[in-house]
C-alpha cells in the first residue's frame, strides 16, 4: 500500500510539473535575453516616441515574435505601435492586441 501511494504522489508531482519543465527548458537562456531585450528596446521606443499615449503598452516577446497588449486613445497610435514594434531588430513578427478607447483621456489631458 505504501508503494502505491508513494507511485500516486510521484505521478501527480510528474504530471503537474512537467508543464512547467518542459516550458523552461524548450528556450536557452540566450533566447530569452534576446526577447527581454527585445520588449525592452520597443517599450524604449513607446516612451520616447509618445509617452502621453503608448506607456501603457504591455510588450511581451517570445522566439522574436511580440504580442502588443493594452489600451490607447485612437487608431493611429495602435498602428504606430506596431510600427515601432516592427521596426525593432530582432522582431520576426507582431500581434497586435491593442484595444482602442477614442475618448479616453490621455495623461496629458488629465
């Protein structure tokens, strides 16, 4: 009886945790500095580009491709986002999850 639960609790340990392992290990260390590198030079370019409206741009990078996230006041600043995202080295490609709130008020305007 006691090798059955210890088998059962080895089992479930393997079965919740091979998720997370095998997430971990499928990128190096170099990959995963060159994608925090990545959103780092985009979320630069946010800022310094228009920080009224972009700083609240979530960006997340993985294997080169980033994925855009948030809010901003009008269209244009969506597709300049993307732009910029585009426009960065290392970028092989872009989803764009921007939400657009026309009428919201900017921090500039607050």
């Amino acid at each position: 009886m006691k090798r059955v639960m210890s088998a059962l609790a080895i089992a479930a340990v393997l079965a919740t945790g091979t998720v997370v392992v095998t997430e971990a290990q499928d990128r190096t260390i170099g990959e995963r500095i060159d994608d925090a590198a990545i959103s780092a030079s985009i979320k630069t370019k946010l800022a310094a580009d228009r920080a009224k409206n972009l700083l609240s741009v979530n960006v997340d990078t993985r294997e080169g491709v980033v994925h855009l996230k948030g809010a901003v006041p009008t269209e244009r600043d969506r597709s300049e986002a993307e732009r910029l995202a585009r426009g960065t080295k290392g970028v092989r490609g872009v989803q764009n999850d921007l939400v657009v709130t026309e009428g919201a008020a900017s921090p500039r305007t607050r």
